[in-house]
C-alpha cells in the first residue's frame, strides 16, 4: 500500500490546486469582475421545474449564457420569459463548479424594445385566437338589469369612483368590488384569481354571485397595460360563465383580454353604462306602458260588451225555450207509475216457474259430490308428497356419502400444507440463528479494512517516506518565517522527536542551531 503513495517525480516550484480550490478561484474572479451586469440576447430553451425557478438560455447568433432566475424573484419580473423574446436581463455573473460553466443569476428582466413588446404581443395573440379564445361564438349577451355586479380593479384609483357614480345615476345596484394591483408582477395572477374567484361563488350562498362582471383600469403605456395582455388573464376571462366587461384603458388601448371578454367598453365609465339601463328611463317607459295598458284593456272590455249585446238580440226567449221540455216532462211522469206496476208483474211471473225446480235434495246431493270430489284430491295430495320426501331423502343420502371423502381431503390437504409451513419456519429459524454471526463477522472485516486504511493514510506513513513535522511552541509551522520566529522547535522523525532548546529569534544574521536532543 506505501507504494501507492509514492511521488512519481521530483517536486515542482508550480504550486498545486485541487478542483474545488481552483473551481473557487475562477469563481471569484468572475463575480469580482463581473458584479452587476445588463445582457441583450434573445431567450431560449425555457425551463420551469415542479421547484419554481426558472432555466434559459440567453444567447445571440454567435454565442449562449445560462441563465437562472431564482423562485422568489421569478414571481417579481415584469415579464415571463418565452422562448424567442429578446429582453435585456440584469443580473451577476457567477460559476456552477458542479458543471464547470458560467452563468448569469437573473434580478430583473425586460423587453428589449417596444417592437419587442408588440412582436410578442402579436405571437401571443396569434396563438390564443387558434385555440378559439377570441371567438364570437363563445361571446354571450348581457343581463338587461343584473342585480348584483362585480368589479375586479384597484380600489384606491378613480376608475372605482367613476363606475359607481355613474351606477349611482343611472340604476343603483349592488356591487362587489374585489381589489387587484392593477400594474406590475402581481397584476395578472390576481386578476385572473379575482375573475375564477367571482365564478366559484356559489349561488345562494352568504356571498350573492355576481350577474355581470366589470374588470376595469385607467389609461397607461403598453407596460402598464402588460397584466392585462398575459395569457392567464385571457383564459381566466374566456372561462368565466359569467357574463365580462372589459374597460382597460382608454378607447385606444387595446389589450388581449379586451378580445376574449363577452363586451369591450372604450372607457371604464362607458362600461357602467353598458351594465346597467337609465332608471328614470325606465319608469318612465313603464307609465306609458301602463297607460297604453290602461287604455286597452277599457277598449277591449267596451267592444266586447257591444259585442255580447248584439248577440243577446238573436237569442229566442227563454219561455219558448223552455216550453217544449216541460211538456215532454209531464207526460213521462203520467206514464211512470203505470210502468213500475208492469215492471214488477213481469219479474214475478219468471221467478215462480224457477223456483219450483229449486228442492233441499238437491242441494244435498250437490254437498255429497263436492265433498267425494275433494276427498279424492286429499289422497292425491298425500301420495305426491310421499314421492317426493322419498327423492328428498335420497338425494340427502347421495350428498351424506360425498362428503365424506371431501371432508378426508380436505383434513389430508391441511396436513401437508402444516408439514411444508413448519419446514419453512425451521429453515428461517435456522438463517436467523446464523445472521447475528454472519453479520458481525462481515463488520468485524470491514473494521479491520478501515483501520489499515486509516494507518495507510495516517501522517506515520509519510514520516517513514523521508518527511518530518515542525512544531513551534507545539503548533506545526509550515514556512520558514514561521519557524525563525518562534522560540524552539520540535522535529517529529519516523524514529522519535528532536527537540531544539529555547533560542532567541531571528532578526537579521543567520544563528548557529541550537544543541538538540533526540527523544
């Protein structure tokens, strides 16, 4: 094992590194000269892990950076990075010694350009309206009073005041307003939250459920306006079942959620208008509707009692009506007294001549047959359930005599199954009493491996190679300034220590040694 050990050549002045030392060095050389950095580039190969941060390439037509934005920074960028985009991105350089690369730790990150924003806002447009987001199909109409509205922006700003003031004049309603950031990183999750969230209601609950929906916000720049243009926002909008509004900005800003939403207001003013009709308008179209209502209903009701007038004329009189009736009446009453007599003289002529037929001998003779006859089904009763007790006992007796083997089977079956368990509980019995030893043999090895490892590693070994430790003052010094320095020295050699007497350190001109002992 010592041979291992040994130098394959003369030592160098060149001073040795180990990966990790020099891995250091190159690290700190790069982020020493590199601190705070902005990079151009166009984003490629974006990866999200279950982690939450964010992988990408930053690159150009000649060379390629990895980038790493961490997961609590990547929730604060302006912008989420696609492949393709081209963005400046702020940031330190630093090394990943893991993988022997550079790589820039991402702080911030944006659009390189206006014409950046409005290429990936066009892709990102393109891409939505394949999938069917944007169709007019998918659109449905307003509620024409809804009771309850929701609206989904800032509620700080005068947008908020300007949609209730202008609700207030036209139909008051009840409203629920749900607060959102309105610009910057948090705009686009909580407004997407805020539209899923007024669609999770339930309806009756404590908590009414909104009938139209208003997401609204000022005026701004396409980068104000950005959280508005994100695809999570979109889809929010397109899968909300309740009917949406959108006044995001002015009536010349457009942004995508404008597409997918069932009506686009040009101003958040324009959409109160839009959600909700002119009260006063209103009853006032209701009282002439009940005029014209009014005035139909005496017109109607006239006509029709001119009309029953004339008919009335045409009608005969109600003493011819009646006057044939009553006579057809009395003379069916003269003739019903006469006829129940006739009735009656009838029926007792054809009941006498059977009643002459009908003796007690015949009922008695009609008693005697019934009676033979249901004794002769008692003594078929009785032989049927004879034959079939007989097949019920045989069929018993065949199942008696089948059981038996089966019962011996069975006992035979359980026997062998005893035998071959308790066979296997031996051989297992047998393996646990041999483990213990097995296994304290096989550590008992592996120590006595570790201990001639440690002795083969062990700064002895290099003492019997030709080297020595230098204590001084019981440290160990390493360099010759060190050594001069202290008051006396102590050499460990392979054989025993020399121990050098107490001396004055060096200041200028070399000194004798001082006499020595050998330990």
């Amino acid at each position: 094992m010592s041979d291992l050990f040994e130098d394959p050549a003369p030592a160098r002045n060149t001073p040795e590194y180990t990966v990790s030392e020099l891995s250091g060095a190159v690290k700190r050389v790069i982020e020493g000269e590199f601190g705070l950095v902005r990079v151009r580039g166009e984003i490629g190969r974006v990866s999200r892990p279950a982690s939450g941060h964010l992988y990408f390439d930053l690159k150009d037509d000649r060379a390629v950076i990895a980038a790493i934005c961490w997961k609590g920074q990547a929730g604060r960028l302006s912008v989420r990075p696609e492949e393709g985009m081209e963005v400046v991105a702020t940031g330190r350089m630093t090394t990943f010694p893991g993988q022997s690369k550079y790589q820039i730790i991402v702080e911030d990150m944006a659009p390189a350009g206006a014409g950046a924003l409005m290429a990936m806002l066009e892709k990102r447009r393109a891409a939505l309206a394949a999938e069917g987001l944007f169709d007019a199909a998918r659109k449905r109409p307003l509620p024409f009073l809804p009771r309850v509205i929701g609206v989904v922006t800032s509620p700080s700003g005068a947008v908020i005041r300007d949609i209730l003031h202008r609700l207030r004049d036209r139909f008051p309603s009840h409203v629920l307003i749900w607060p959102v950031a309105v610009q910057g990183e948090k705009c686009a999750p909580e407004v997407a939250a805020a539209i899923r969230g007024f669609n999770a209601l339930p309806d009756g609950g404590p908590i009414p459920r909104p009938d139209l929906l208003i997401v609204a916000r000022g005026g701004g720049s396409l980068e104000d306006l950005w959280g508005f243009n994100e695809e999570i926002v979109v889809r929010a909008a397109a899968e909300s079942r309740i009917p949406l509004i959108s006044a995001v900005g002015h009536e010349t800003d457009t942004t995508l959620i404008d597409h997918a939403a069932d009506r686009r207001a040009p101003t958040p003013t324009a959409a109160a208008e839009m959600a909700v009709p002119v009260r006063l308008d209103l009853l006032a179209g209701l009282d002439g509707q009940g005029a014209r209502l009014s005035r139909c209903a005496a017109e109607t009701i006239r006509r029709r009692d001119q009309r029953l007038r004339d008919l009335s004329r045409a009608l005969p009189r109600l003493d011819s009506l009646v006057a044939g009736p009553s006579q057809r009446f009395d003379l069916w009453s003269a003739r019903l007294s006469g006829a129940l007599g006739q009735s009656v003289a009838a029926r007792r002529a054809r009941l006498e001549p059977l009643g002459a037929h009908l003796r007690p001998r015949l009922l008695a003779d009609l008693v005697a047959r019934q009676k033979d006859r249901l004794a002769d089904r008692g003594r078929g009763l009785e032989t049927c359930l004879g034959r079939r007790s007989e097949r019920a006992r045989d069929r018993f007796e065949a199942l008696s005599g089948r059981l038996a083997p089966a019962f011996a089977r069975l006992v035979a079956e359980s026997e062998r199954t005893n035998r071959r368990d308790a066979a296997a509980l031996g051989a297992l019995a047998a393996r646990l009493e041999a483990a213990p030893e097995a296994r304290l043999l096989r550590l008992a090895d592996r120590l006595e491996a570790l201990d001639r490892l440690r002795q083969t590693l062990g700064y002895r070994e290099t003492l019997r190679r030709g080297y020595a430790v230098v204590r001084a003052d019981g440290e160990v010094v390493t360099t010759k300034t060190a050594a001069e320095r202290a008051a006396s020295l102590e050499i460990e050699f392979q054989d025993g220590r020399l121990t050098l007497g107490a001396r004055k350190p060096r200041k200028g001109k070399a000194e004798p040694p001082a006499q020595g002992s050998l330990l």
